[in-house]
C-alpha cells in the first residue's frame, strides 16, 4: 500500500537515494530540507528526484515542520549538521540543528491531530566513542577515552583500564555503554534517546538505526567535513595526497549508501525493531591507511597518503559494528563489499568537480586549539 513519506533532510547523501527507493516503491515521497550551503553548493541538487515533493525549510522551524507533516504516514528523521570536528567550534549549530531540531519535529508529531504510523531516525555509530574491546587479563572492556596527554605522546592505542594491558579490539554491540567524544555525537545520542523516549511514552513505532561509516555517490565532496572517503576522493582529483590522522592503523566499518536505505526500507516495513536502537555497518573492520590505498588503486592515482601523525580532537582509536542485532531482528544483511561500492563510487566521481578543502579544515582545527 502507498504511504505518503516525509524524509528531513531528504536533499542530502542518504535522504535523496531513500527518496529513490521510496518513489520506485510506489510511495509518495515529501522531501524537507534546508539546502545547507556547505552541503549544497549551487541550491537544489540535480540529483534530487522530480517525482519528489521539496519543500525547504529548517527543521528549527516549527511552523514549517507542522507544515510538512501534514498528510504523512511515516517519517524519516535525516536532518542534522554533520561533522565531528566542525562541531568542536560550531557548537550552537550543532546542538540547535540537531537537538533543538529533533524536539521541535516531536512536539510537532505530538501536537498534530492524526499520529504517524512510524519514526525511522538517523542515528551514529559516534554515540559509542571508543568502540569494544578484548583484554587478555580481563575479558571484554569498554576503555575510557584517550587523554590529550596520551595523544600528545603518540600513544595511539588504549590500554586496559583495569590492568593496563594492551587491547584488541573487537566488534561493537548496542550493548556498549555510550560515551559521547564530540558535540556531534552528544547531539546524535540526545536525537536518539528523545525519539526512543518520545516512542516509549506515546506507543509511536521508532526504530534508530546507528550508522558506521557511509560512504558512495552523491556525498558532498567539497564539503571538508564529509565522510572520509568523499574526502580523500576529493584530495586524490585535484592531486594532493590524502591527510590521514594519527598513524592510519585506526579501524572503522565503512557500509554502502545502498545497504544502508535498505536497512531504512526493512525498518519501515518490519514491526520488529519498533523501539530499539540498531547498528548498521557492514561488520567488516578495515584501516583508513587501506580505505586510502583501495581509494588510490580504485581512481588510479599513484598519489600516497600522508600520515600526520597529528591527533584530532574528538576522535576515536577503533570502532566497527557487531551487526547481528540488526540480522535478527531487521533480516538486515550487507550486500555491496567494499571493492565494489568504491568502484560504483569512482564512476560517479567522474562527473564531479570538487573543491579541495581538507587544508582549510586543519586549518580550522588548529585555530581553536582542537589538532595538534
């Protein structure tokens, strides 16, 4: 059955492949979105579908929320500023559009006469800080987060906190306890605990859904807060080498835009992750050193990645996704390796010009005292 779907922030990376896979499902589908300059550089992208409605707005906005809801079954809550570091200097931003933003869309939802069939929310793997780990001595631990003193000293890894031992570090479950290492990811865990909360109290069907690392088409290459891979793309096309923190042994789960709108698809059409939080990444741990060379090998560039060894505030040593919650209770299973998304990505980027503005972001960094 159609349903009429309202998708914040639906202009942006993910929102608009969404948009598609909603419209070829034969839904309707309302796009509400600010056009960020820094995301959006020239307006309404190309991309966007004409099938689409689009209506700008701020989700800030209580009027224009209302306004937008009007008519929806479902809703996929995308809207937020993004970036980790940014958010370290951009603080009002951040926790308005993210925070303030979120509380407006469910005052919105629960003032409005007819309720919402279901709340699908954009949530991070950033809520996590450090990601889990494995202690020889001590079984599994979840380390504190890294001190400036540490990172100063190079001291990349975390030791163990009860018996300083090294660690290794494995898959991260929602069972970690979360612990915020940036504005951005306070904001995401204040999204998801009022969404959670909101759906608790109200019998409102929400799923959050934690996102690892996107990456793929469609991603704001000049935007020097994007995803890392969009980055070093970027970096690569205009010849300069990509600038990789720390010594670039650090893990991630880098996950495909396209098993991630298909997780969205599973969580709006299954009841059987109503009110839980889930990981989705691909559950695969790979180096951002390797995500640079794979990157490299993809584009052809025999440019080699420069490693800082800088630390950058906010970060995290090792984070990638135990996924099994989300197979059990989603039958959400990654279908696009790594190697593949990269070459679907290198395609794309083809047709792109972007503007090389990883420098400009150190820059920004170092002013405010957050890179060293």
């Amino acid at each position: 059955m159609a349903k009429n779907i309202l998708i914040t922030g639906g202009a942006g990376f993910v929102g608009s492949h969404l948009a598609d896979a909603l419209l070829a499902a034969g839904h309707h589908v309302r796009i509400f979105d600010n056009l960020t300059g820094q995301v959006h550089l020239n307006g309404i992208p190309e991309y966007l579908a004409e099938d689409a409605e689009f209506v700008q707005g701020d989700v800030r906005d209580s009027a224009a929320v209302r306004r937008a809801l009007s008519g929806i079954h479902v809703v996929f809550h995308m809207a937020a500023a993004v970036g980790v570091g940014q958010s370290m200097y951009e603080i009002e931003r951040y926790m308005g559009s993210n925070t303030q933003g979120t509380a407006v869309l469910l005052q919105q939802l629960l003032d409005r006469k007819s309720r919402v069939e279901k709340l699908v929310l954009a949530s991070s793997m950033s809520i996590y800080g450090e990601g889990k780990y494995l202690c020889a001595r001590c079984g599994d631990v979840a380390p504190q987060l890294r001190t400036v003193e540490q990172l100063r000293l190079k001291q990349w890894e975390p030791n163990c906190p009860a018996c300083g031992e090294p660690l290794t570090p494995i898959p991260t479950d929602e069972s970690k306890p979360l612990q915020c290492s940036s504005i951005y990811a306070l904001s995401k865990k204040d999204q998801e605990e009022m969404c959670l909360l909101f759906g608790r109290t109200y019998a409102l069907p929400i799923v959050a859904l934690r996102y690892f690392n996107i990456y793929g088409t469609r991603q704001a290459l000049s935007n020097p807060y994007t995803g890392v891979a969009a980055i070093f793309a970027s970096r690569f096309m205009n010849g300069n080498p990509p600038l990789i923190f720390e010594d670039g042994a650090q893990l991630r789960d880098f996950v495909s835009v396209e098993d991630v709108v298909r997780a969205n698809l599973l969580a709006m059409e299954s009841s059987q992750a109503d009110g839980m939080a889930l990981n989705i990444g691909s559950g695969e741990p790979i180096s951002i050193r390797e995500v640079a060379a794979e990157l490299a090998r993809a584009m052809d560039s025999e440019i080699a990645a420069e490693l800082t060894q800088k630390y950058r505030a906010g970060d995290v040593r090792h984070c990638f996704a135990d996924i099994s919650v989300a197979r059990k209770f989603l039958g959400y299973t990654p279908q696009v390796r790594f190697a593949d998304g990269l070459k679907d990505l290198v395609e794309w980027l083809c047709s792109q010009q972007p503007q090389d503005r990883a420098a400009e972001a150190v820059a920004q960094l170092s002013e405010f005292g957050l890179t060293a």
